[in-house]
C-alpha cells in the first residue's frame, strides 16, 4: 500500500512539473501563431502546377516572412478579380489580361509581379482537326471572356486571320471540363494547359497547337492587387512577394517535393504523369521566374491584342497598371 502511495504520489509530481513546463511552451508556440498576419490570395483551380503554386503557404516560406496566406480558389480569373475588388482578397494570380480589362474601366489595381512569364497552354483537338484553320465552323470550349483560355484563342485565331465569328465558343469554366468536353465529343477543340499531353494521348486527342511557341510575348501569370491592398498592407506585401520569390526557388530545385505537393493538392495518384510532365516542361522551357519580373512591353503586347480583338474597348497606359516597388524590396528580403 505505501508503495503503491508513493508511485501515486511521484506521479501526480511528475504531472504537475510537465505541466509547469509544457505550459510556457505552449504560449510561445500560441503567441508566435498569433503574431502571423493572414494574407488571403487567390488563385485559379489548380492543375499539376499546385507545387509551385502552394509551395509558399505548405512550404513554411509565409512563416518565415511573417505570414499565414489562406489560399481561396475560384473556377477563373474574373471571379478572383471580383474578389479581389469586392476587399475578400488581398491578393490573385492569374493571367493579366483580366486586370488591363478591368484597370481600362478604373478599377483601382495593380500588377506586382508575374513569375511565369511563360505561356504553357495549348489548343487540343479531335484528331479529324489538322490545322488552325481547321477550327473555322468547329466548336472550341473556352473559358469566361477575358480569362486566359478565352485571350490566348482569340490571339490565336488573329494570328492566323480566322475571325473569331466563324468559330462557336463554348464557355466552360475550369480545365478538367473543358478537357472532359473533348474527350467526350461534345467539342471539336479545346483550350488546356500543357499537363493534359498524357492525358490527351491516352484518350487519342491530339495537340493542335503549342500556345507557348505561337505566342512567345503571351504572359500565362502574375500577381494582381487592390489599391487597397497598396494602402492598408503596403509592408506585408513586399513579405508575401519574397515568400513566394522563395517558395518558387525551392520548388524549381526540388523537382520531387514540388510534384509531390501538385499531387496531394489535386487528390492524385503519385504515379500520376501530369505533374512531373508539367515540371520538367516548364524547366525545359524556363517558364517559372522566381525573381517576378513585370515585363512592360509583353503587357502592352497583351493590351494591344484585347484591343483588336474587342475585349478592350479603348487602350490604357501599362505603366499605370503595375508597381514593381514592392517587389523591388521583396528582391532585398530574399537576399537577407
């Protein structure tokens, strides 16, 4: 009985030293959690590009700049720029044909970045399709007017003079459906990311053209913010932009942990292709810019081609669309 008393006795001791110790900890960890700030950025669904994508919120990169970023996904860029200017986000990334569209009628936003200057999109077809101009009288399943899909066709089509009136678009929001469209036959042609190449082999679809190579001044991403975000949050985005600079560094050295995180975000199999297909590709043709320029002259490209193709109805001025100052000291951040 005394001994039993005495391992009682020893092990309440033991319970309330952990508690003295463990309870310290367990506010550094609370107050440390509570100094985060929360940066909300949206993007669109993501494919087999979510290892760059997520890199910088699931990496530890946003922690390191002070941060927390709560991703929020939207099925294209023009519900995320609604957002963004409703004040529900801080940030979007998306194609910056959106922002020019809404920066012409004056909505207050900004260009503060675009890391993937790249174009990795194509237009898939049925296999009876053989060139462009095979597309004239055929249906082509887009995305909402002035997402990327919808500007990089129509810059297509300029391109080899085929007016967009002799073509039906079909609207459909995100990537998978559109390809789901096609394989199914409920479309000739549609607009995807270069990541459906397996899939479009195994469903014997064909690539009818590699948007990349026809369209080399075409910008698939940047980052876009509200005049809001400028003025409320000035010193919190350059951090945000620098864990991304980060995210995007580490994701382009580690080719396995980047394909890994693409598959836990979009549910897949790790013997999936896309991702791994998608990465090597984008390394091959250096489409992800870690230091996220803003390239002018490929943004004035894009404005001058919404503008022949009506989306824009009068030019704007690019240099009134971008800020690269706080990217200029988010380039400082990285450095430190």
């Amino acid at each position: 009985m005394a001994l039993r008393d005495r391992a009682g006795r020893r092990e309440a001791t033991y319970r309330l030293l952990s508690a003295f110790l463990i309870a310290p900890m367990l506010l550094i960890f609370q107050a440390k959690a509570e100094e985060l700030k929360v940066w909300r950025h949206g993007i669109v669904e993501p494919n087999s590009d979510a290892g760059f994508v997520f890199m910088a919120s699931k990496g530890g990169f946003a922690e390191k700049q002070g941060l927390t970023i709560e991703i929020v996904q939207f099925k294209g860029d023009p519900l995320a720029l609604r957002a963004l200017l409703a004040g529900e986000l801080d940030s979007y990334e998306g194609s910056p044909g959106a922002p020019i569209l809404a920066g012409s009628r004056g909505a207050d936003i900004k260009i503060a970045g675009c890391y993937w200057p790249v174009m990795t999109y194509e237009i898939y077809s049925k296999q009876s399709l053989n060139s462009v101009a095979d597309l004239k009288g055929k249906t082509l399943a887009i995305s909402s007017p002035g997402s990327q899909p919808d500007v990089m066709v129509r810059a297509v089509l300029d391109k080899y003079n085929i007016p967009a009136s002799q073509v039906s678009f079909s609207v459909l929001g995100s990537d998978s459906d559109r390809f789901k469209a096609l394989a199914a036959g409920i479309v000739d042609a549609a607009a995807d990311p270069l990541d459906y190449m397996p899939l479009a082999k195994a469903n014997g679809i064909k690539r009818l053209l590699d948007a990349g190579e026809e369209l080399p001044n075409y910008i698939k991403r940047c980052i876009t913010v509200s005049g809001k975000t400028l003025k409320d949050r000035r010193d919190d985005l350059p951090r945000f932009l620098a864990a991304e600079m980060n995210a995007l560094r580490f994701a382009l050295d580690h080719r396995d942990k980047e394909v890994s995180l693409a598959n836990e975000v979009t549910r897949r199999k790790p013997d999936d292709e896309r991702a791994a297909f998608l990465f090597d590709e984008a390394k091959r043709v250096s489409a992800v810019d870690p230091t996220m320029p803003i390239p002018t002259e490929k943004l004035a490209w894009m404005r001058d081609l919404l503008l022949k193709a009506g989306n824009l109805k009068s030019s704007v001025d690019i240099k009134t669309l971008v800020d690269d100052g706080p990217r200029e000291v988010a380039l400082k951040l990285v450095r430190q």
